[in-house]
C-alpha cells in the first residue's frame, strides 16, 4: 500500500512537472512573438492558448 501511494504521488508529481514545462514553452512562444512586434495581443493569445491577460502580463514584463 505504501509502495503504491508513493508510485502514485511519484506520477502526480512528474504529471505537474511536465505541465509546468508545456506551460513554460508556451510563454516562451509568446515571448518570442511579443518581440517580432507583428502580431496583436489577440492573435497571440488565440495562436498560444493562453488567456489575454496572460499575454498583456508577458508583454509588460517584457518592457521592464
């Protein structure tokens, strides 16, 4: 019982890991496509995934 909770918390835990990750590589493309300057922060949003506020917060860090 003990070995399978830990096998359990083990894959939730990896499970997070590679969320985070995805996660990360989408704000890099976002980042990326901040930079280039062509694109408006719709159309990041809608090509990324991520919510509009997301990407306006991306965008404000990036001026800093």
């Amino acid at each position: 019982m003990l070995a399978e909770n830990l096998e359990n918390w083990a894959q939730q835990e990896r499970q997070v890991g590679i969320q985070e990750g995805e996660k990360l590589g989408i704000e890099k493309t976002a980042r990326n496509l901040l930079k280039l300057g062509v694109l408006s922060d719709e159309q990041i949003a809608e090509a990324t995934g991520l919510a509009l506020d997301e990407v306006v917060k991306l965008r404000i860090e990036g001026k800093r």
